[in-house]
C-alpha cells in the first residue's frame, strides 16, 4: 500500500473507566472503501469516534496522512477533510434541507461537491430543499446527512450505520450513490450492520470482535463461515 491516508496504530480507546478498544491496527489507502463489520458493541462507532475526536486517544494512535492526529479537537480533524456521517443522521431540526447542506460546505466552499451535485445525487431533496429537516423520511434524512458531509469535500468520508432503520428500497437508493461518491477519490470507512451489502461495495473489510481485530482481508479471500466466526465470536 502506498502511503495511506489513515492508519490506527494500537488504537485504545474508552469510556472513563471502561475500554472499548484494545489495540486497534488499522489502514485505509486513497480511494478505498474499507467496510468496518462487527457486532453490536464490537466497537465500530467508537472506533470513528476515536478518527473525528469525538472519543480521546493518544496523538500516535491516530494518523492522517502520517501525521498524530488522535485526541485533536474534532473541529480540526473536520477542517483536515475527515467527515462522518453518524448514526441516526443528526440534522439541524429547525434548518431546511438546503440549509442543512450549505452548513456541511461552510469550510470548502469551492471543492468538487456543491449543491448542484448534490441535488443530481439525490434529485429528492432538490424537491424537498425548503422543508425543514426534520418533515423527511428517514431516507431522506440520510439523504441529506451524507449530502452534509460530501459539501465538506472530505479525503475520508465515515459512514456509522448507513442503512439502520430505513426501508430497503430507500437502503437501494443510498447505495446507488456509491460509485459516484467513490469516484472522486474519497477514501471510505463504512459501518453497517448489513454485512452481505458492506462486503459488496468494499474492497477490504475489517472485522471488530469486543474491541480487537477479528478478522480482516478482501471480502473473496475469506469464506462465509469465517467471517460469521469472526463476527460473532466461537460458539
Ligand atoms: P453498535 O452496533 O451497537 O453501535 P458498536 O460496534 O458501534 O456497536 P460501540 O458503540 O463502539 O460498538 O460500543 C463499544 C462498547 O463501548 C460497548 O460495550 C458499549 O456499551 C460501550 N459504549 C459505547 N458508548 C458508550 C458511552 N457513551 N459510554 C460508555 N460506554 C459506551
């Protein structure tokens, strides 16, 4: 691998006396779509927590493009081009979608995402631009917080449960975005429950088991009985 743009080394990371992680070792070169699988409780999402800032670390265990950045205040991890899409979308509730979208750009105003773009990737909130946030379906909620976070024109998009709780002709719908988010050269991380849609569109997976690496490699060089044992740990 080239030099990657992220990398984990021995990330560990809690919660006051409670540790989540225990020595994460992780790389995500340019443009790749990493898929981050696991169980509940595995520690997917502090794991992301632990890239934005949102979760302290140590400098050294978190680099960006070889630079320690872990325990930086999220604010300059954003303006460093990594943007997250969290789990449950967080909208501002009293902003409209376009509002809600032209926040996500307040720092890049002049990269390759705009709100042209992102209407052309999701021509629903083209129509839905004035109503508030909140008047959408859950799709479309998400529709905006990815929208969100590509205004910010990031080199690492996280995405933390993409297709949680929405229908699956909507979940269709998102991922049908991919191959034109992916084509700009963003490097991905992508936490989802659905493991058979994550290995799908990635072209490496990592597999968390309380805290450490189960398992981790391209999703055709492991059989599905591994993964499922790396998933949810020997019976
Ligand atoms: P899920 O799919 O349920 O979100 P996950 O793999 O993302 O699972 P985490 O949310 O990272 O897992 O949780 C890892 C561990 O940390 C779990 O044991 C969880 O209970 C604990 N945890 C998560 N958030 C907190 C918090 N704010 N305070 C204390 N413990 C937490």
């Amino acid at each position: 691998m080239a030099e990657p743009i992220l990398s984990l080394r021995g990330l560990k990371a809690g919660y006051g006396d409670f540790q989540a992680l225990f020595g994460i070792d992780l790389d995500l070169a340019e443009g790749e779509v990493l898929a981050l699988i696991g169980a509940n409780g595995a520690g997917k999402s502090t794991l992301l927590r632990a890239v934005t800032g949102l979760v302290r670390c140590q400098r050294q265990m978190v680099l960006f493009r070889g630079d320690g950045i872990g325990g930086e205040r999220p604010d300059l991890i954003a303006r460093r081009g990594i943007a997250m899409v969290p789990e449950g979308r967080r909208l501002f509730r009293s902003l409209s979608v376009e509002e809600n979208l032209v926040i996500g750009g307040e720092r890049a105003p002049n990269g390759e995402w705009t709100l042209e773009r992102i209407y052309s990737l999701f021509p629903i909130l083209m129509e839905k631009r004035l109503n508030p946030g909140t008047a959408l379906s859950g799709g479309q909620q998400q529709m905006v917080a990815i929208g969100r976070a590509l205004m910010a024109n990031p080199r690492i998009l996280l995405f933390d449960e993409i297709s949680l709780g929405l229908a699956p002709v909507v979940i269709k719908d998102i991922y049908a975005a991919f191959p034109a988010i992916v084509a700009t050269g963003v490097s991905v991380v992508l936490v989802e429950q659905d493991v058979a849609r994550a290995l799908a569109v990635a072209g490496r997976f990592v597999c968390l088991q309380e805290g450490r690496v189960s398992l981790a490699g391209r999703p055709d060089e492991h059989d599905r009985a591994a993964i499922t044992a790396a998933y949810f740990g020997a019976a």
